[in-house]
C-alpha cells in the first residue's frame, strides 16, 4: 500500500539530490525513476533496480532510456562505462550487504563523478515504521528496511568501501540524510 505522505517523501528527496546530479547518471534501485522526469537530458541516464517486472515496466514507459535489473547485494554492475553521479535514493537501508555495491561505486565514477545518496536517520527510520501502520507512508517500504544508518555508521561505511563523504546533512527536520560523496584518494 502507498501511503498517503509517500509522493510527499519522493519530491523532498529529489529536492534534496538533484542540486548534486549532473552528466551521465547511474540510478541504482531505481524503482519507479521519478528523477527522470526532473532531467533536462536523459540521453546519459541507466537506471537499475532488482525487480524484473519495475524493469520491464520502466522500458516500456522509457523506450529511449537503458534500464537493468541487477540485485544489488549479490551481482556486481557491471555496464562497461563510467559515470558522472550514482544515485541511490532511499536504497541503502533495503540492502542486506550495502559494502557489496558501495565498494563498487569507486569504480563506476569517473574521475570528479559523485555519489549521491539519501536514507532515513534511525528517528526517520521509527516515524517511517510507525506511520507506515496508520497508511501514511508505504508499508511494504518500512518493512523491507534491512539497516538504519547514522552519520557515525555512513562515514565508517564510506570509508570501508574506497569511498570520502564530501558533504553530509539531514533534511525534513532530521528524519533524513543525504551524502554526497567521491572515490578516496588512490582508489
């Protein structure tokens, strides 16, 4: 079930995130690929996301748009190419092995790309849960979450995984965090 705040959550994300997206872009756990919609040219984008039938759905939306399904916390990306921002919004904490992509995304920026990424904070992550009870957030969503992170538990992770948090913040009065980060030095 959607609940009633989920468009609302959608749009402060991509509020968040799309100050920091440029060039080529790789979407990973791209569900329905809102973002799309907010790109002036879509001619670098992929989106990737774990379930077959939100691929297949998504190509038919977006024939002129590459999309590939992937899990995430088992197979590694692998596209041949290089890109200027990864996106993964509201997408870690779905993940079972988060280091299993994370330490790949070094590899998949080109030199000056970013990372950019939103979760919930473990506040967020108890308001998700417990509105998504009552239909204000999605349900199906609160229950998949698999790790809350803090800003203490991102850094720890970035930086196990060859990867320097540039800037990090919370918005939607602390319930969320963005990270916007780049390969480490000598990665």
């Amino acid at each position: 079930m959607v609940g009633i705040f989920t468009d609302f959550l959608v749009e402060q994300r991509l509020a968040q995130v799309l100050p920091y997206v440029k060039g080529k872009i790789l979407d990973l756990g791209c569900g329905d690929a809102t973002i799309l919609a907010r790109l002036p040219d879509r001619a670098g984008y992929i989106g990737v996301d774990s379930r077959q039938q939100t691929v297949d759905k998504l190509k038919g939306q977006f024939p002129d748009v590459m999309f590939v399904r992937c899990d995430l916390d088992k197979e590694p990306v692998d596209l041949g190419r290089k890109f200027d921002t990864v996106v993964m919004m509201a997408v870690i904490e779905h993940l079972e092995l988060p280091e299993t992509i994370l330490s790949q995304i070094p590899s998949l920026l080109n030199p000056g790309g970013r990372l950019v990424m939103t979760t919930p904070t473990p506040g967020g992550n108890w308001i998700h849960h417990t509105g998504s009870k009552m239909g204000l957030f999605s349900q199906a969503a609160a229950d998949e979450h698999k790790f809350i992170f803090n800003q203490h538990s991102l850094y720890s992770l970035f930086d196990q995984c060859g990867l320097e948090m540039l800037l990090y913040r919370r918005f939607l009065f602390g319930q969320n965090q963005l990270c916007v980060a780049e390969a480490a030095q000598g990665v």
